[in-house]
C-alpha cells in the first residue's frame, strides 16, 4: 500500500505517533507499505511555523529522511490535477493531496474528513 501523509500526520508519527490512530500507526510502520511526504504538506508546515500559529523542533527535510519516507515533489500534471477538481474544498494543500494521491495511487493518512468527498481512499489518522 502506498500511504500519502497529510500534514497533521506526519508531525503526529514524528512526536512519536501518539495521536495518530493504532490503525494509521500500523499501516506507517509496516515495512510493506510506502510512506510518502508530498512538498505541499512541507510547505504548510512552513508557513505555519513562520506565522507562529506551530512550533517544529525538528529539521522537518531530515526528519523525513531519517524516519525513511519518500519525498514527493509537486508537478505541473499535480497542479493541474488540484486546479481542476471540483469544489468540495477549498484548502489548496489538501486539493495538492488529493491530486497526488489520485495520481500515485496513494492512501491519504488523514484526520480531515474533508477528503471524504473525493474518489480517493483515506485512513483517518
């Protein structure tokens, strides 16, 4: 399986996945399954950080290395995808998910229900 995290999640298995749900934890952990870490969810991240509204200890780059999850860089195709999606939600980083996940084939590791009105596959965090 090919698990794509939302923000929240990844800062969630990165504080030592205590608020992640025991199934999002498993499926994280299990060497079977491919963890990615899209840029738009760095970006959030960041701009959060830098806003002050979240405080990150870590290095999140090096943080996504050491745990072993794969880098997913934004394309154009991505961009398109997210810019054409219908309505349902507005947030442009969780549009940015929904794209790539829908392109990778991916599950969303997500809290956000928000997802749900999508024709992508989610494990809520």
């Amino acid at each position: 399986m090919i698990l794509l995290l939302d923000a929240h999640a990844l800062i969630w298995w990165l504080d030592g996945a205590k608020t992640l749900s025991s199934a999002a934890a498993s499926a994280i952990r299990d060497p079977a399954n491919d963890v990615l870490v899209s840029a738009v969810s760095i970006l959030e991240l960041a701009i959060k950080a830098g806003s002050g509204k979240l405080r990150i200890d870590a290095n999140l780059l090096n943080a996504v290395d050491e745990a072993g999850f794969m880098r997913v860089p934004i394309t154009l195709e991505d961009a398109h995808a997210a810019g054409a999606l219908p309505q349902h939600h507005r947030d442009p980083f969780d549009r940015m998910l929904v794209a790539q996940a829908t392109r990778l084939d991916a599950v969303i590791v997500s809290r956000d229900r928000a997802f749900s009105a999508y024709e992508v596959h989610q494990l809520l965090a």
